[in-house]
C-alpha cells in the first residue's frame, strides 16, 4: 500500500490553497482555504494519493463554493 510522502501531502496542500485562495479572490479568508483544503486531503489521504491533486481540488473548491453561496444568503 503506497503512502503519500509526507513532502507530496504538503505540496499539494500547499498549491491547492494557494490557488483556490487566488480563484476566490478574498471572498473567504486564506486560513479557512487552508483549514478546509488540509480536511479534504486528511479524509482520505491515500484516495487523494491514488486520484491525484484534481480531484482533491474539487472537492476542496466545492465546499468553497457552498460556504460563499451559504454566506451570502445570510
């Protein structure tokens, strides 16, 4: 069974915050990007591993997408 490396799960974390944070463009804070972004890799690190940073970037995207649209019914 084949592990991300530590390195690999960082990496992606980081490029995926980085560019969801840049699409949303202020609309929801960097921390909360990078807070939802390590919970979807967290969930299923070897699915994220196995699938590649895409899949793990649209799922973190569609959560985004559902906490702007729920904040700006409010």
């Amino acid at each position: 069974m084949n592990h991300p490396a530590k390195g690999d799960t960082k990496q992606s974390w980081a490029l995926i915050s980085e560019t969801l944070s840049a699409e949303l463009e202020g609309r929801v804070p960097p921390d909360l990007v990078a807070d939802l972004v390590r919970a979807v890799l967290d969930e299923s690190r070897q699915a994220a591993h196995d699938r590649g940073v895409e899949p793990t970037m649209r799922e973190a995207r569609a959560r985004l997408e559902r906490f702007v649209r729920a904040r700006s019914s409010m």
